[in-house]
C-alpha cells in the first residue's frame, strides 16, 4: 500500500512541473496539433501556455501563413462554422489570456470568423480575408 502512495504521489508531483510557457518554439506546432507539422506549413507566430496542474489545462495563440488545404481540413476536423458578423461582440472576443500583439492585428472586421459548431466557443478561427492568414486560439481550464 505504501509503494502504491509513492507511486500516486509521483504521478502527481511530475504533472505539476510539465506547466510553461513557450513562445515561437517549434514544438507548439505538435502541442496545438499533436503531430509533426508538415514541411508545406509556415508558422509565423505562436505562443502556448500549459498550467503546472494536475489536469491539462491550456491556452494557445498560433498564426500561420495561408494554406487553403490545412485551413479545410482544421474547419472539417473540428466542425468548425462560419459565424456572421453580428455573432462577433465582447463576449465572444473572450480570451483567456491576453491575446498577442501578432495576433489578429487588425479590425476584426477584416476577418472571416470560425467557431465550434455548439455552445463551445473557446476555439475560434479568424481568416484574414485579404491574404489568407490564418488565426487560430483554444483554451481549456
């Protein structure tokens, strides 16, 4: 029984310490996507934060240059739907942390807005319909 308690103890110690912050690091793009990012994606920014807490607790930030084929497939993969622009207040603009500079620096009228189909708005998609560039944050906690 004791040995069971070290065990259950460490298990918990070492989720407590896997937490950080890393900014432009190259490997947000398999903490986002859990995979290795195809050489055919530039990223241009990113930024990922993971609480030190036992459950997984995140908050992303990543900006990618267009690329209509991953844009598809992160809109079918996540049941993604385009919202009107009437949708888009205060709220919904919510982010758990501060949003970077980098990201969205425009209006928000030079997007075209993507939620989770549902009640689920954490992960949102902003395509900036001049050049194509993708936005993309999700946060659970």
């Amino acid at each position: 029984m004791k040995k069971a308690f070290y065990i259950l103890l460490l298990f918990i110690l070492s989720g407590c310490f896997m937490g950080g912050t890393w900014e432009d690091n190259d490997d947000n793009w398999g903490r986002i996507f859990y995979e290795e990012k195809p050489d055919d994606i530039t990223i241009i920014n990113s930024w990922f934060w993971q609480s030190s807490h036992w459950t997984y607790e995140y908050c992303f930030f990543i900006e990618i240059e267009n690329n209509p084929q991953l844009i598809s497939k992160i809109i079918e993969k996540n049941n993604l739907v385009k919202i009107k622009k009437n949708e888009v207040d205060s709220d919904f603009l919510f982010f758990f942390f501060d949003k970077p500079e980098w990201f969205m620096p425009k209006d928000i009228k030079a997007y075209d807005v993507w939620k989770v189909k549902g009640d689920y708005e954490n992960k949102k998609l902003f395509l900036d319909r001049q050049d194509g560039t993708m936005f993309l944050t999700d946060f659970s906690v």
